[in-house]
C-alpha cells in the first residue's frame, strides 16, 4: 500500500516528464536563470528551446541562481506539518542548491535530503525509484537508506554535438574547441563521482551515438531494467534511432524519452542526447 504520508520533492533539472511529475504528484522547484537582462522560472516561463535561442543571440551562457536555504525552508514548511519530505535534486557537485536544502532540512525533523550525484535524469531515475518504495508502502527514512546505495550505480553518458556551449562554459579552451570542431570531435561526457568527465573523443555523431551503444552492451547483464532514460535537447531523430537500437539489439524494454531541462540543455548545447539507467547493486 503507498505511502501517501510522504511528499517528494525535487529541482528543475531532474528532467522528468510532465506526465511522470504529475502521476506521482512529485513536487518541483524551478532554478531561476538571467541572460539579456531578463530572469525566467526554468521550464515554465521558458523552454530549452527558447533558452537555446537567447544563447545564440546574445553569444552567452544564461547565470542560474541556486535556490536558497530560504526558499527551501518555506517549502518544507508547507508540506512538513503533515508529511514525512524526501528532497533529491541536482548533485551537490554541480550546483550549491543541495546543501541550501540540506541546510533548510536542519530546521525540520522529517525532511530528508539525498545528494544524488548526479544531474538530469539520472536524479530522475532514483526518484522514480523513491516514487516506487513509496508505492509499495516503505517509510521515509528506509527509503532514503536504499535510495543512498544506489546513488554510486547510477550511470549518466552523453553524446555533444557542439563544443561551442562548453567553451562559453569554460569547460574547454577556445583552441581545443577549434580542433575539437575542425576534427568532428563529439565527445562523450560522463558523470564519475558526481563530476562529469571527457570519457571518449569519437570522431562524428554517429560514432557518438555508438559510442552510447557500447556503454549500454557493456554493462547490459547488470542494468537495472525497470527504466533507461534517453534524455535530449532538440535530438528526435537521434532519439528515435538510440530506442530502435535499444529495443532491436539488447531487447531493452521501459525505455523512457524525456527532454533535457534549460539548465542542462545550455551547458550541452542543441543535439546533445544520453543514455542513462541504474546497475542493479
């Protein structure tokens, strides 16, 4: 039987679908970005698409701003009274908007955080895991204790398409974004003890993409099969192919396609696609 005494909560960039948020009532908190003089709600007065569109025009990276202690504190409170809170959003290694949670959740004895690690939907993936402990009736702090082991076998890869969007990042230099795009280097970025990493430097998208391919062949016997995420910023076509692939070749089923967030997808740039699922423990 659910639990229906706790309240799940997460940030903007987790990357779920509108659908999923809504069928387990998951409760998000939007990052704030700037750029040309004008600040947005992340996801709702803004779409990746539109964000992607302002970077080109004003040659720059939007600035997000954390979400503070406070603001965590009264949406705690809101819930707290009479509900046990799991809080789990973007990795303390990426933004400081987990320790304000964390910082927030001081002041309540039923708010628990979990610093995933991780970013987009590989938070995503452990809070559909959440959603299911709490469907199957297990209390906050049990499900915080699992959900903690499982933080290490998350696995988050993507394909990037243009280095232009790293380099405004500060990411990479202006001469290895040069090579890099006179090479057709489409590197792959991975996230490894809550940082992400240049893991490989194939030639060409399609060696990308296969590159994606491999990691999932790689670790097939052990990935934990009740979701894998696609996850893209303005990649159908090569969302299509990855699930094809998927389906046809591993005979992987629960595949979920979810589109990358602002604040992800303006770090990545447009085309950028991942693969991402669990390994069973």
């Amino acid at each position: 039987m659910q639990n229906k005494n706790i309240v799940i909560i997460s940030d903007s960039s987790c990357d779920l679908t509108e659908d999923i948020i809504k069928k387990y009532d998951i409760k998000i908190v939007p990052f704030y970005v700037s750029i040309g003089g004008k600040s947005y709600r992340d996801g709702i007065d803004i779409s990746s698409k539109e964000l992607i569109d302002e970077v080109d025009q004003y040659k720059e990276l939007p600035k997000s701003a954390s979400i503070s202690p406070s603001q965590y504190q009264e949406l705690f409170s809101k819930y707290a009274k009479e509900n046990d809170i799991i809080f789990i959003g973007l990795g303390s290694g990426f933004s400081a908007s987990y320790n304000s949670a964390r910082t927030a959740a001081m002041e309540f004895k039923n708010v628990y955080t979990i610093d995933s690690m991780n970013l987009s939907s590989g938070t995503g993936l452990l809070i559909l895991k959440i959603c299911k402990m709490r469907e199957e009736g297990k209390k906050a702090l049990e499900i915080v204790q699992e959900i903690e082991k499982m933080v290490p076998f998350v696995r988050t890869q993507f394909a990037i398409n243009t280095l232009d969007y790293l380099h405004m990042g500060g990411r990479c230099s202006g001469t290895v974004r040069l090579l890099g795009t006179m090479l057709g280097i489409k590197p792959i970025i991975r996230v490894v003890d809550g940082k992400m990493v240049v893991a490989k430097k194939p030639l060409g998208f399609k060696k990308a993409l296969a590159s994606l391919l491999q990691y999932v062949e790689e670790d097939l016997e052990h990935i934990d099969l009740d979701h894998i995420m696609i996850t893209h910023c303005l990649a159908d076509e090569d969302a299509k192919y990855l699930r094809k692939e998927l389906e046809e070749k591993f005979h992987v089923k629960n595949i979920l396609e979810t589109y990358a967030s602002g604040v992800i997808s303006t770090h990545c740039g447009p085309r950028c696609i991942g693969i991402l699922y669990i390994l069973k423990p």
